[in-house]
C-alpha cells in the first residue's frame, strides 16, 4: 500500500532504526507533527484520544491521514516504540498516568517490546510530567520547537530551533528526530524552561496581542482593522528584514530615535479614547528609552510621564 503524505508528496521511506511512533492528542500541533514525521519516512502507528466524540472524530480524521489506528487510553496497542503527547500543558501529566495504566494492564511496563521513549513538546513544563511512565520503565524528554503551529499554516521545519531536556535515552532519540525533520536541537535546564517559554511567548502569541493593539491605534485614526493589517503589513515586513539583517539598535526609526518630545505628547493625546493602545504605547516607548539609541532622552521622558 502506498502511503499518501497530507501535502500530496511521496512519505520517504521509513529508516531502519526510527522508532515508530504513537501521538497522543490530535490538535494544532499533533496535526503538523504527524503529518511532517509521516512525510519524513516515520511510521505512525496510533493517534491517541480522549473518550469523547469529538475528540474521537478528529483522531479519526488525523489517523486516516497517515493510515494509523484512532485509539483511546483504553484500548490503544501500544506498539510503537515512541509516544508523543501533543495535549495541554495542564493535561499531560494525566495522560501520561493514563498511558502508564495502560502499559502496566498490556503486561508491557518494562519489557524491551513496546513504548520505550516518551516526549511531551511542552516549552514551559519540564520532563518530570511524564513521571508516572518513568516509573513504568520508559526513558522520558521533553522537546520544544520554537514555532507557531495553527490550523491552515504548515510551517518549515528548516533550522527551527528545538529545546530539548530530559534522561539521556530519551533526548538522544529526540535529537535524531529533530535532525530528520531538519531543525537544530539544542538543551535547555529543566530550571530554566519557564523563562524559556516566556521568551517564546514573546515572541508570537503575544507579538499578536501587540497586532490587535495596533489595530485600536489605527482605528483611531479611522481605520478597520481589515485596513490596518493590509497597510502595516509592508512596514512590518521591513522592521523584521531590518532586525534580522541590522540587529535592533541600527533598525530603530521614528520620533524616539529623532528625540520629537512633542510628536510623543500629540500621539498620547490622540489615543486617549483608546486606553489599553495608549498604556502599550507608554510601555513600549519606555523600553525604547532602556534598550534603543535616543535622542533628547528627557524631553521624552517628560512627554512620557504627562500623560
Ligand atoms: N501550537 C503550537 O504552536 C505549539 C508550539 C510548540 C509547542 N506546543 C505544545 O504542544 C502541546 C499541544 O499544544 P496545541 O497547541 O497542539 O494544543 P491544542 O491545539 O489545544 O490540542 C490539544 C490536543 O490535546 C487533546 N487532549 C487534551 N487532553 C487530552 C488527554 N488527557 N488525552 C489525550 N488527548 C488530550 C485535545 O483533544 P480534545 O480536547 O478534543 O479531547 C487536542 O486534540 C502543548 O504542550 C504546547 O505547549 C504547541
């Protein structure tokens, strides 16, 4: 049987030696990562769910993809040698008890067929919330791609950064992965794994937040927030080709740069109908004044505090 990849290529063919691989959950990054290990030659044999319809459908849906079994926690082979968990943060140490039940009631805790390897993708927990399979016998890991992964987007894997910590079984596994999937691994301290994932957090989930502010802004000044997106776009693509080819400080324009006290005052004024834009205006003009090249540093900060 030909195996069909999601993006209509030819799966490669599976590597002797890959671990074949169970995922449990079926959301956003479930659906890529499936999908990305299929096409990179990696056997998925189950897409674990939850005992819910609809969580049962959508595993169906994701399994049929790449000829896996849609299974639960209770009736789940695992037969793979590797199980992933792709769930919340505040749901996988419970699924991994589950998945440890499950193993001890195969007879397969601590036999050389089967599960050997668990990762959960977690950026902020550490490995500690796959005790309960530890405990069972399976070296555990967790491991971090520094990406943003939605319905409808199917981002390169190509030089992605992937954070990665957890029993030295586990992690030299997980790096081999990463290595086929084409992203760089790297290792993080279980310790620092929260400011870690802060920083993530910065860097796309919360950039959004910033985006719909910007989009209060211009309203403001009379336009949708349809409009915003398609005017700021061009600027927005600059600032980042400038951030990456100049760095932050030689990317820095505007009337903080120029030292305009003035422009500073007129801008507060202008979105004062619009509080939450306004307070992030203040923030962000702050930071500048820390961390970027200024002129005129206490007209600004002045034009700053009266507000
Ligand atoms: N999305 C990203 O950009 C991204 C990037 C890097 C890392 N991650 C990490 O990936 C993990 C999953 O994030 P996500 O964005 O893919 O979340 P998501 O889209 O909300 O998907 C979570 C999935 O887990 C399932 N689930 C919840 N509890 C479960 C349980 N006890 N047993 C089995 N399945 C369960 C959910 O199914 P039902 O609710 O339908 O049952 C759903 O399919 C998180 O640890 C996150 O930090 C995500």
């Amino acid at each position: 049987m030909s195996r069909k990849s999601k993006t209509g290529e030819k799966p490669r063919k599976a590597a002797e030696g890959n671990p074949t691989i169970a995922i449990v959950g079926a959301g956003r990054l479930a659906t890529f990562l499936t999908a990305a290990l299929h096409d990179a030659g990696f056997t998925i044999t189950e897409i674990v769910s939850r005992d819910l319809p609809r969580s049962r459908r959508r595993a169906l849906a994701l399994a049929n993809k790449v000829g896996a079994r849609a299974v639960t926690a209770k009736s789940a082979a695992l037969d793979a040698t590797l199980l992933w968990f792709c769930v919340p943060d505040r749901e996988i140490h419970r699924a991994a008890s589950a998945m440890a039940d499950r193993l001890v009631a195969l007879n397969l805790a601590r036999q050389k067929a089967g599960v050997h390897i668990a990762l959960h993708s977690s950026g902020a927990l550490s490995s500690r919330e796959l005790a309960p399979l530890r405990t069972a016998g399976v070296a555990a890991a967790s491991v971090h791609p520094m990406m943003t992964f939605v319905a409808g987007a199917h981002p390169s894997l190509e030089a992605v950064p992937f954070a990665i910590e957890g029993d030295a079984a586990a992690t030299s596994v997980a790096r081999q992965i990463v290595r086929v999937l084409g992203g760089n691994s790297f290792s993080l301290l279980a310790s620092r794994k929260a400011a870690y994932h802060a920083w993530s957090t910065l860097t796309s989930p919360l950039l959004l937040a910033f985006l719909i502010t910007v989009e209060d802004a211009a309203r403001a000044a009379g336009f949708t927030p349809h409009d915003a997106r398609r005017k700021s776009l061009p600027i927005l693509r600059q600032t980042l080709a400038n951030y990456e080819r100049l760095g932050s400080a030689r990317s820095f324009s505007g009337p903080l740069v120029r030292g305009d006290a003035e422009t500073i005052a007129q801008h507060l004024v202008a979105l004062k109908q619009y509080p939450q834009a306004r307070e992030l205006y203040v923030v962000l003009a702050r930071a500048a004044l820390r961390g970027l090249p200024v002129k005129n540093r206490n007209g600004l900060t002045r034009a700053l505090r009266a507000r």
